[in-house]
C-alpha cells in the first residue's frame, strides 16, 4: 500500500475533520449540516485508521489518526467527565439524594429498631428472674465486668478499626441485600441487633453500669446504627417493590430501585468507614464521658445534616439517585 498515495487522497478530509472537532469545542455551535458532516468525515477517518493498521500501520499515520479519532468521538458523544468529577457528584449529590428519597423507609425503620432495643433493655432492667433465664450468673458477671469494655481494648486500634469496618459493611450488605428475598432476611437481622443491643444494655444498667454501656456505645454507635437503619430501610423498600411496583414494569422498577440502593451500599462503605474509625479511636480512648458521647453526636447530627441538606437540594433539582442515563442502559420503549 502507497502511504504517500493514502495521505495525498485522503488529507484534505482528515484536515477539515480536525478543523470542525477544534470548532466543536468552542461556545459557538456548529451548523446542522457541520455536525452531519463532521459525523460522515468521523466515520470515515475511522475506516481509514483500520486500513491502516492492517495493511500498513505506519506509526506516525497512525498516532494522526487515532488523535483524530478520538477527537471526533469526543465532539459527537460528549468527553466522559473527569473521575474527580464523577467522585463529587456521587457524594455531594448522588448518595445523599438516594438516602434522602429513602427517608421514609429508613426513618420508621430506625424508630421501630430503637423501640425495640428499648423496650428489651427497660425489660431485662427490671426483671432480674428474666436476667437468670437469659446467662447463668457467671457470664452475666463477666459481661458487665469485662468482656463488654475489653472487646474495645482487646486489639491495636488500627486493627481494630478494620475488624470494626469489614464486620459493620458485612452486616449492612446483610439487611439490604436481604430485600431481594421480600425482605424476610432484612425484618430478622433488623430484629436480631435490636435484641442484642437492647439484652446488653438491660444487663450492664441493671449492674450499675449504664453509664459505661451509654459511654461505650454511643460515640460510634449512634452512626453505626443509622447506617445499619439507612441499609435496613433500603432493603425494605427493595422487597416492598417486588410486591408492588407502582405504575412502573416490575423489572423497570427492580433495576432502577436496585441501582439506587447499589449507591447507598458505595456510600455506607465510607460511613461505616468513619464509625469504625470513631470505633477504634474514640470509644475506648482516655476522654471523658461526655466528650466521647459528644463527637458520636456530631458525628451524627453532620451526617444527618448532610444528607438532608443536600439530599433535598438533589431532588429539588430533579435528582432521583440513580445513574446518569448514559450508564443505565438502553431499554426499548413499551406501550402504555
């Protein structure tokens, strides 16, 4: 193949290709008969570019072309944004629409749970016979007397911090994931941490321990049990839309519910992240009482401003959560 030969017959296009892509990128538009022209002279330095590379790939023609055709690529489809970009959008909008639009899932879901925990510790509080039937009294006393404190000094906290992570983002999956069977899964593991939280805490007060069990769990546990009540809301409303879908088709319904709480999920990692942090850092640290209690609050009350501020802001703006329609995949349309 004649590469002089190529380039003579074929640089005129080439060179009016690269003059529209560097047009196509400035504020003035091109003409309906530009952008027509740009997508066939695109086309067709893409043709050129395989016979190129197939029968003569000459390294220099070839690096031109494949400029060129990624530019044209770019100047018809639009550039993929920059994954910096891409990381902030997901959570200053994204994340914080979709928990945000789940409120009402998650929301009762946490009262319910905390009522439930309450409710178990006031019981076992104040029941001693019911404190018998549960641990013989050689466990209750190791429970309140060692076995609580030390699970969180037992361990380096860097350690620590990632056991904590690995074990709160396992059971998180647990509740969420556990929508997809109409939620069964997700009602009992939901009901499970409250019977724990609850039995321990009515042991450790009827101890005379209270303020240990409060000083112990709340500096992360306040904002390791939201992010277990935001999975456990969105597994819930993932069950309840495979009962009922709306006026959406099932599978229509399923896949965008199931993308919107696949972006809960990313988000809860980094949540969960930093209550393993406050886990291994600050619970067992040398503060005060208050003062562990007080950062767990914080860090509850930033989260749950976060979420609303900018999760109402999102869907204001008519964010729903899910990806951008480029990334959702194609779908053939339907009659009404």
């Amino acid at each position: 193949m004649d590469i002089d030969a190529f380039v003579v017959v074929h640089g005129e296009e080439w060179a009016r290709l690269e003059r529209l892509i560097r047009r196509a990128g400035r504020a003035s538009r091109l003409s309906g008969p530009e952008v027509d022209e740009l997508v066939t002279l695109y086309q067709r330095a893409a043709t050129h570019l395989s016979i190129i590379q197939t029968r003569s790939p000459d390294p220099v023609l070839v690096a031109r072309l494949s400029r060129l055709v990624n530019g044209g690529r770019s100047a018809i489809a639009g550039a993929h944004a920059p994954a910096w970009r891409q990381l902030l959008r997901f959570f200053t909008t994204t994340f914080p629409v979709a928990v945000y639009r789940t409120r009402t899932w998650w929301v009762p879901t946490a009262i319910v749970s905390l009522v439930i925990a309450v409710a178990l510790g006031v019981w076992v509080d104040s029941h001693p016979d019911v404190q018998r039937s549960l641990l013989p009294p050689a466990a209750v006393r190791d429970l309140v007397n060692h076995q609580f404190a030390d699970y969180y000094r037992a361990h380096p906290a860097h350690d620590f911090a990632a056991q904590v992570w690995t074990n709160n983002v396992w059971v998180s999956a647990e509740v969420l994931v556990g929508g997809l069977g109409l939620g069964i899964l997700t009602v009992f593991s939901l009901i499970t941490n409250s019977v724990n939280v609850g039995v321990i805490g009515g042991y450790m007060f009827a101890a005379g321990k209270g303020g240990l069990f409060l000083g112990l769990i709340c500096p992360h546990g306040i904002l390791e049990l939201t992010a277990v009540f935001v999975a456990g809301g969105t597994g819930l409303r993932l069950g309840w839309t495979m009962v009922d879908p709306g006026p959406r088709r099932r599978a229509d319904a399923l896949a965008q519910e199931g993308r919107s709480s696949a972006t809960i999920a990313l988000g809860l990692v980094v949540v969960l992240a930093v209550s393993g942090v406050l886990e291994a850092f600050v619970t067992p640290s040398g503060l005060p009482t208050w003062a562990r209690i007080g950062i767990g609050v914080l860090a509850e009350v930033g989260f749950l401003a976060y979420v609303w501020v900018l999760g109402r802001r999102g869907v204001q703006a008519g964010d729903t959560g899910d990806l951008e329609p480029e990334l959702r995949g194609d779908t053939a349309p339907v009659a009404a």
